[in-house]
C-alpha cells in the first residue's frame, strides 16, 4: 500500500505559479489548448487575489470559495469595457455571466486536484461545493446539419423572389457564396469576414483555387474551394458587390475603413466590411425561413467538417481545412481514410452544383 505524501504548506501565489507552469506543459504537449491556459491564467489570477497570495493554499475552506464565487458574480463582465452587457431577453444584467463563473469554478477546482495530488492540501475544498449551473444552448446553436438540409439551405437564396425582399436582403448571389463557403469547407465565421478580395487565387502548387483566410493565434492557412464556390464568389464580385461607401469627412479613421470596405471580399449592401454578427444574423434568417430551425455559422462549419470525415477524409487533411492546431480537436468527426486537401473539398457532397 502506498503512503500519503507528507503535507507541504505552500501559499496560494506559489502553488498558483506552480499549478500555471503544469498546464503550460500540457499546451507543449497538445494536451490543451493556449486559449484555455489563457484563461485559467486569468481565472486563477483572480483567485489569488480574492483569497490572498499568502494564504496558506491547505487554509481554504468551502466556504471560503462560496464568498470568492459570490464576489466574482457581481465583479464587471470583462468582455464590455464599452457599454453593457446584453441578454437574451434585452435585458442588461450586471456582474459575469454563468459561463464565467463555471469555467472560474473549474479553474479552481482544478488547482486543487492538482495540490491534493502534490500533498499540499489534506482535503479538495471543491468536492463540497456545487458547481455553478449553466444555461443549456440555444437549439441548434452547435449541432450540425443532416446534408439533405445543407444542400437546401445552400440553395435558399436563389429561390427568393428579390421583389419581395428588403433592400438589404437582396444580395442573394453574396449570400450563396458565404452559404457554400461555410458548409463545404467550414471556415470560422471571423476568417470569412475577415477575408480579402486578394486572398482568393490559384494555389501554386496544386493551381486549385483556396481562399487564405487568417486563423486564430495568427496561424492562416489557404482554404480549397470548390468551383460551383469560386463561380458564386466570382459572379457576387462582378454582379452584386456593392461599391464601398465614400467617405463623409477627411477624417484618417474613416478613410482607413473606407480603404479596409474596398478590399473587403464580402460587404453590405451599404458596401461595409461584414462582421461576424451579419453573418449570424443571415445564416439565423435562412435556416429559421427554410428549414424551420435556428442554425449558426459555428453548426455550419461543424457540418462541413463532419460531412469530409464522414466522407472517409483522414484527420490530418480535416485538421488542415478546420485549422486546428491539435489534432484531437478534430478527432470528434473523424472515421478513417486518406485523402488531399483539394481533392476532400471537391468529393464533398455540399460542393457540387
């Protein structure tokens, strides 16, 4: 039988720091993510602070971190240094939202698994605790489409009769390209919108066209399209794209968006860069009108990915298209095969006409 290890008296600063340089090797490893460490690192920053940087780590108590939890409900939402906080119901709730404080909670919790395996803490304070509820998504938020529903989302806006749409529904062939885009390669709805008319070309390798799109964690990668995808970009660009909007003042900020609007690819209809939110709000409009349900750009994008390793595409080549920089965030589509890059674009059933 193996002994305890002896308690060490440690402070909560140096078993943080400790606990910190742990999980920065597991980002080495691809055992986790940068973004998550990245917020640990400010959730844990936070617990230092609440709880004292030389307070003995084995002093702390459950009902220590029901006070801490309590005090980082009501602390100001991070995320809105610039006006409020918006709920669903139009609401503007203070404090951190429930998400926050479960994602601090396992933060903590975490740290203290960790010191009860070091011998600094005799008992995991956590395990008397309930952790912090969370609201279940919106449906459809995240889960994918069936491909018969794809393939009629992604012919929705040619179906519309333009005279009965608003003025800025109107932009139907824009609306296909983004609809292809996002169900047969699966781009993050930021590197679409953020995406150039320069940065579709023919790759010089393999003379297929790709879209470079910039990733995140400044990780970009060239993005395959399809040719009925290339077409829909190529005709919005010389049919429908609306002129960028002139400049009202000599102002140098507004003549730099009007400059960023003119190499935009994808614009509104008053000739503004789209943001992540237009996108959100017309993917919401087609799939709610034709398919009866809420879908987002994240569920197209997890259809697409689903549909090319379903499709027999070998994970590399998904983690490729997807941009993962691990290949166990992409392991969850995955069934077995070998495939290119180009060549799973194209055998994808959402990228024929």
């Amino acid at each position: 039988m193996v002994e305890p290890r002896a308690l060490s008296t440690v402070s909560v600063r140096d078993a943080v720091l400790e606990y910190l340089e742990v999980l920065e090797r597991r980002v080495m490893r691809s055992q986790l993510s940068a973004t998550t460490l990245h917020a640990y690192h400010r959730d844990l920053t936070d617990f230092t602070t609440l709880l004292g940087p030389d307070t003995v780590l084995d002093a702390i108590e459950a009902d220590h971190l029901e006070v801490a939890l309590t005090t980082i409900a009501k602390a100001p939402d991070r995320r809105y240094t610039k006006g409020l906080k918006i709920a669903e119901d139009g609401s503007t709730p203070p404090g951190r939202g429930p998400h926050s404080l479960a994602r601090w909670f396992a933060a903590v919790r975490g740290l203290f698994r960790w010191a009860a395996d070091r011998g600094y803490v005799q008992i995991d304070p956590t395990t008397r605790l309930s952790p912090p509820r969370t609201p279940k998504r919106a449906a459809g938020a995240r889960l994918g489409l069936r491909v018969d529903e794809a393939l009629t989302l992604r012919a929705s806006p040619a179906s519309r009769a333009p005279e009965t749409l608003r003025a800025d529904q109107r932009l139907s062939v824009r609306d296909e390209a983004i609809l292809r885009l996002l169900v047969e390669s699966g781009p993050r709805v930021s590197e679409l919108c953020g995406a150039n008319r320069s940065d579709i070309r023919l790759h010089e390798e393999t003379h297929t066209p790709v879209l470079h799109v910039r990733g995140k964690g400044g990780k970009n990668r060239d993005l395959p399209l399809s040719k009925a995808t290339l077409r829909a970009i190529e005709r919005y660009l010389a049919e429908e794209r609306p002129a960028p909007a002139q400049p009202s003042s000599r102002d140098r900020a507004e003549r730099i968006k009007v400059d960023d609007a003119a190499s935009a690819l994808f614009v509104s209809v008053r000739g503004k860069r789209l943001s992540p939110r237009d996108v959100q709000r017309m993917v919401e409009r087609y799939t709610k009108e034709f398919l009866g349900r809420r879908a987002t750009p994240h569920s197209l994008r997890h259809t697409a990915l689903t549909v090319l390793a379903r499709a027999g595409v070998d994970i590399a080549t998904v983690a490729q298209i997807a941009g993962h920089s691990s290949l166990a965030t992409t392991s969850v589509y995955m069934d077995d095969s070998m495939s290119a890059a180009a060549e799973a674009i194209d055998s994808s059933p959402l990228a024929r006409d």
